[in-house]
C-alpha cells in the first residue's frame, strides 16, 4: 500500500515540474535547486522527488548529471543540425523573417487579448529596458532588449507551442544565425524606428488593443525584413567594391 501512495505522490511531482517547463516558468538549460532543497520547497520526501526527477529525465524533460539537475534543451537536438544547415545560407534571413511575419503578429494580437497584469508589468519593465538602451546609444544592450520583449509578448501570449519553438530560433538569432541583430541597430536612422515600433506594440498589448497590437508587430517585423535585406544588399556591393580593389592580385606584371 505504502508503495502505491509513493507512486501517485512522485507522479504528482513529476506533472507539477511538468508543468512549469510547459508553461515556460522553468526554462531550457536552466538548473534546479538541489534534491534536498527542491524536497523542503515542495513539501515532499527526498526519495518521491528522486523518483519524479527520474521520470522526467527519461522523458527527456530534465538532464541530471553529478553537477545537479537541469531542465533539458529538448529543442536543441532539433535546431542545431538546422543552425549548422542555415549557417552560411544566403537565404536564411529571409526564411527567418518570412516565418516570424507568420508567428509575430499573431502572438501579438493574443498577447493583447491574454496578458495577465504579472505579463504586462514584465512587458512595461523591458520598455523601460529599452528606452535606457537606445538613450546609451548601446547598441548590443538595444539588440538584447529588443529580443527580450519579443520573449515576453510570446509569453503573454500564453501559446505555449510559440513560446517555446520561438525562444529556440531566438537562441539561434542570439548566435547570428539568421542575421546579426546589432547590425540593425547600428545603421543610420534605424534605431528610432525600431524604438518607436517595439513601443507601438507594447503600448498596444498593455491597454488590450488587439487590432493595434498585430497591426503594429506586423509593420515591425515587415521593416526589419526591409531593413535587412538592404543591409544584405549593402554587403554585396561591398564585397564587388573589394574586389575590383584587389584585382591586380589577379593579372600578371605590366
């Protein structure tokens, strides 16, 4: 009997943890407390815990190792061979931005319509995030601001499936994957409109406007592909300027 009631007390466990790592609450890569304070913390015994853990590591949720207990980059097995795939790819920006002009506004639109006071309290403290980073004219810092309220209108949005499959490609943006965020914020005159876009749709997500809220990701994320595209653009030209440069390396002695 004793063991019946072990089964069904580490099965609750395991939904429990479960759930915050659907919910996003306990995000990919990130470790856990030890067994012995996760135990205290959730009010439960150590070996009904050990037993939750288990499960989960076998669902390929959590990873332990000696160092502790992490929750697994279950996406990552997926997303590396694509990174290594789109690495070099003169198409990978545009494919990017093609699949978050299908995924931005939407998430945008249920953000506005599902945010919770706690999700619109995080969106206003990375428009302030931002507002800092555009006034310190750091670009980088603008760069990681810009990701992280992208990251919490996903949250709002309480879609999990965009949640998680759009913080995976973020990872993959963070890595230059796609296109080099930082190289948007510095060319001439993009800042601003990025500020005043990002603001837009924030704005629109607190005050529960749907309608503005998808209106105004999908202007953004049709100016960042824009802008891209000639930053790509200019690159080209660049590289034909260097080029017709070095040429004599390539003709023989007059």
């Amino acid at each position: 009997m004793e063991a019946v009631q072990t089964q069904r007390l580490s099965d609750a466990i395991a939904t429990r943890i479960e759930k915050l790592i659907l919910e996003g609450t306990l995000r990919p890569g990130e470790k856990l407390a030890s067994e012995r304070d996760l135990a205290q913390r959730l009010d439960v015994s150590r070996p009904s815990l050990r037993e939750a853990i288990d499960k989960l590591v076998k669902r390929g949720l959590l990873t332990a190792s000696r160092s502790g207990t992490s929750v697994a980059e279950f996406l990552t097995p997926m997303m590396t061979p694509l990174a290594n795939l789109y690495r070099d790819h003169e198409n990978a920006a545009a494919d990017y931005l093609e699949f978050r002009q299908c995924v931005e506004a939407q998430a945008a639109r249920f953000a506005a319509e599902r945010a919770t006071p706690l999700d619109r309290a995080a969106i206003r403290d990375c428009l302030a995030e931002l507002k800092k980073a555009h006034k310190a004219a750091d670009p980088a810092r603008e760069a990681e601001a810009d990701a992280s309220l992208h990251l919490r209108l996903y949250e709002a949005s309480h879609n999990f499936l965009v949640l998680h499959v759009m913080r995976g490609l973020g990872e993959l943006l963070r890595d230059h994957i796609f296109f080099n965020r930082e190289h948007l914020y510095r060319r001439a005159g993009v800042r601003e409109k990025l500020l005043a876009q990002h603001l837009a749709i924030g704005k629109a997500v607190i005050e529960g406007r749907p309608d503005e809220a998808e209106k105004a990701a999908a202007t953004h994320i049709a100016f960042v592909f824009g802008t891209v595209e000639k930053i790509e653009e200019d690159k080209e030209r660049l590289k034909c300027s260097m080029s017709r440069v070095g040429r004599n390396a390539f003709l023989a002695p007059r």
